[in-house]
C-alpha cells in the first residue's frame, strides 16, 4: 500500500515505498521540486538537515527499534525529484529481486545522508561520479554485514538470515 504523510506546515512529506527493498522503507522528500543531488548548493543544507532530523525521528518513533537503519541518497535516483530513504538493513522483502536493488542500498551508490551535508557544507555542491556510480550497481553481490561474496539473489537472502542470527 502506497501511502504519504504530509505534517502541515512542514517543508517534507514523508512516503511509505510500494515495492520495499526491506521490512521498513520510508522516503523523505521536500515539498519544493530539487531535480537531483546535482541541484543542490549550500542554501539546500538547513533543508536536508531538516530531512535527516524528520527520518531519524520518523523511524524512532513508528519503527522497531531493534532494526538498524540507513539514511542516504542514491547517487542516480530513479525518482527526478530529490529524496531521503530510511531504510532498515534487515532487507527482508520479497520485492528485493535483482542484484542492482541490492548494491544501490549496500554500495557507495547509496551515499549516507550525513556524507551529503558534509560535502554541501565543505563544497557547496554535491559531486557524484555518474559512471563510476553505474559500475557499482554491476559488482558482485556481498553480505553487508560480513562481505560474503554470494552467488545470487536467493542465496544472499538466506545468508542475511543466518548472518543476522549470529550476531
């Protein structure tokens, strides 16, 4: 089910993703229209800041606590409209098929929300290296907690399993 959270006079709306990646997917977009990461310049920081603060407190306050969560931007979304995911490293979902879903959550594709500020912060932009980008989507398909290379999509989800049982 698809379904969207605006807070009256917030500047973000918060999505619930249809087709999960894991058991918790959440995006936080602003209301303005930013094209891509590219978009952004050191005036977008108190913005994206203001995501960072609304997922976090999103995720604490509406989602097990137990789960772990990633907060981050993909380095070419797939969506033309800038947007924060928060999303919980169980990756327990059946909509997770392709070793392309995989790596753009648990690869440097996926660039940590903080990482985004930081370089806004220290350059006034945010640099992304489009083909380098691409090539991580095509890497072998790895744990991400152990680094266990897996031979498929199948195999990897049942390595998580007992992965996540062993720690």
């Amino acid at each position: 089910m698809y379904s969207c959270y605006r807070l009256k006079g917030e500047k973000y709306g918060r999505h619930t993703v249809q087709k999960t990646e894991a058991k918790y997917h959440y995006l936080i977009l602003p209301h303005q229209t930013i094209n891509s990461l590219k978009n952004l310049s050191k005036d977008h920081l108190p913005l994206l800041q203001h995501m960072d603060v609304t997922g976090r407190n999103f995720v604490s306050k509406f989602s097990s606590s137990s789960v772990p969560f990633r907060f981050g931007y993909h380095a070419i979304p797939s969506m033309s409209h800038v947007h924060m995911h928060a999303i919980s490293e169980d990756f327990d979902s059946p909509c997770l098929k392709t070793k392309k879903h995989w790596n753009s959550f648990t690869t440097a594709y996926f660039i940590n929300s903080k990482d985004v500020m930081k370089q806004l912060e220290d350059s006034g932009k945010v640099a992304v290296d489009q083909s380098k980008a691409a090539e991580l989507l095509k890497i072998p398909l790895k744990c991400h907690r152990c680094k266990k290379d897996q031979k498929n999509i199948p195999t990897l989800k049942t390595h998580i399993q007992l992965c996540h049982k062993s720690q």
